[in-house]
C-alpha cells in the first residue's frame, strides 16, 4: 500500500508540492489542508481530522507564521510520521522541542548538484574567503498574483529577504561546518516596492573555513544566484540559475562544468531522499534551528 501524504496550506509552494509527489509511484493519495478550492485532490477541512487520515507524510507549505502553531499541534497528536516543514523553520526564534515525530526543512538547494560538486570540491582545501549572492524581482516571482498581496511582502507572515531567501545561510552553514560569526549585518528597505518589509540584506561573518560575505535583495531586474569562493591556489565560482560551475586556478587553466536539470529537480530529489530513509543531505530540524537562531543574530545587528 502506497503512502497517504497531507499537504498543510495551498498556495504556490502547497501545489508545487501536491503537483510533484502524485508523479511518484511510493504515493498513493495526497490531501491538502486548505480554505481554498481544490479539485485535483482530497480536502481536509479542519486539521482534527489529520488522526483519521492518519497520513504517513506531512508538509507544512503555510505561511511561515503559521509553521509553529501546525508544527506543535501536530507532534503533541501524532508519532512517528515524517513532516517536512518548508522554509523557514518558523518567522521567529522558538524553542520548540520535537519528540514524536521526525521533522525535515525544506531547503532544497542542498540539492542542486552545483551545491554538492562545491561541497565536495573545497573539502580539504584553504579558503580565504566566499562571496554569496541572491538577487532576484520580487513582482515576477508568482504569476497571477499581485506581488503586494503575497507573503514575502509581509512581515506579519514572515516574509522579507532573510526569512525568503535563508538557503543562502543554510547552505553556508551547511557548505563551510558551520557559521561561526556574523561581523556585520545590515538589512533595510532600500527599494520602491510596496512592502513592509526588508528587501536588502548585507551580511558579513566567518564560517569554520573561511569569512563571508552575503547579499539577498528583492528588486533587482537582473536575476543573480551565485556562489564564488576564493582559495590557495584556485577560484570557484557556482551559477545557481545556470546550472554552471566555473573553475580556475594559479595557472589560468579554467574549467567550466554544465548540468542540464529539469524543472523542479531539486524538490524532487529532496521528497525521493526522506521518504526513502537516505536522509545524508536533507536539512534536519536541529540544522533548521540552527538557522533561526543565526537569523536572530543577523537581526540584531539592526536593532
């Protein structure tokens, strides 16, 4: 018998989720936790009914505010289920502690082979410093939808750079063993979007192998998701958007690297790898923790 799947929330990450896990043969239904309309699969109206059910795999795709509330509930009713909570973890720092169930974050990234060559690559090597950059418009990422009215430009729901694009900080902490330190931080609302909240963030620390530097904003036209490290005797530089490694060394010998992936490649590797008990690279619950309590040191460098 197949693997019943609950889906909490059903907004565009919701049905990326529903839309992906049908295909896989190990799934035999999905139901969603939602006030909206749902058609294609089975509705579940009031989050009491998740013991009846009884699903073997849960993701929490809600706005992020809502994550602890789903989160706590679930694991107090619940055991030994799998859930996958989407990023962030939650919008603020909880000390939530997790007993019946296992809990996954789903920072896919970890995922993108452009990510695990690099890991692999730097792993015994000396690093003097990485430059990390997550550039992107926020008005075109949702089609249909009024960027104003979206989560990300809504503190309230958790929205803004550093909660929206974390994978950034959790594939450092997760590239270089560890952030370390966070120098300097400034996160602001530099732009004329109409949202409120931040859409710029600089970020400066040192990790157990190298110092850092980050950059995340929400208005650039240009589209950008990088990753350059700088070591002896060589320069790696990962595309993220292009799927394309470049590497170059003392000598100017350069070595270039392309992946052609598929659409949505890295969610589904992440669903394939926990429901398979291969669990190596998914981000575990104590790592997504991990995250929240480097955001809060972020967030007081601007307090």
């Amino acid at each position: 018998m197949g693997l019943k799947v609950l889906i909490i929330g059903y907004g565009s990450i919701g049905r990326k989720h529903a839309n992906l896990l049908r295909k896989l043969k190990s799934v035999s239904s999905i139901y969603i936790l939602t006030k909206q309309k749902c058609k294609k699969f089975k509705k579940l109206n009031s989050l009491k009914d998740v013991k009846i059910i009884n699903p073997d795999y849960i993701i929490i795709s809600s706005r992020s505010n809502l994550h602890y509330k789903y989160l706590n509930y679930l694991d107090k009713i619940i055991k030994n289920k799998i859930i996958l909570v989407e990023k962030p973890l939650f919008h603020k720092n909880f000390n939530l502690k997790i007993k019946n169930n296992k809990v996954f974050v789903g920072y896919n990234l970890r995922f993108h082979p452009v990510i695990n060559f690099i890991k692999r690559y730097i792993k015994n090597k000396n690093i003097f410093l990485s430059n990390i950059t997550c550039k992107s418009y926020l008005p075109n990422w949702r089609k249909n939808r009024s960027y104003m009215k979206s989560n990300s430009a809504k503190k309230s729901y958790g929205g803004g750079v550093l909660l929206e694009l974390s994978h950034e900080i959790d594939y450092i902490n997760w590239m270089f063993d560890g952030i370390k330190k966070i120098d300097h931080a400034k996160i602001s609302k530099i732009s004329n979007l109409k949202i409120d909240t931040e859409d710029y963030a600089f970020i400066e620390g040192k990790s157990l192998r190298s110092y850092f530097n980050l950059e995340l904003n929400f208005f650039s036209k240009l589209e950008e998701r990088k990753i350059a490290i700088y070591g002896k005797n060589f320069s790696i530089i990962g595309d993220l958007i292009n799927n394309k490694i470049t590497i170059s060394d003392e000598n100017r010998n350069k070595k270039i690297l392309n992946y052609n992936l598929e659409k949505n490649y890295t969610y589904i590797k992440e669903h394939r790898s926990i429901l398979s008990n291969d669990k190596k690279i998914a981000c575990s619950y104590k790592e997504g923790k991990k995250i929240m309590f480097i955001i809060d040191k972020i967030r007081k460098f601007n307090k």
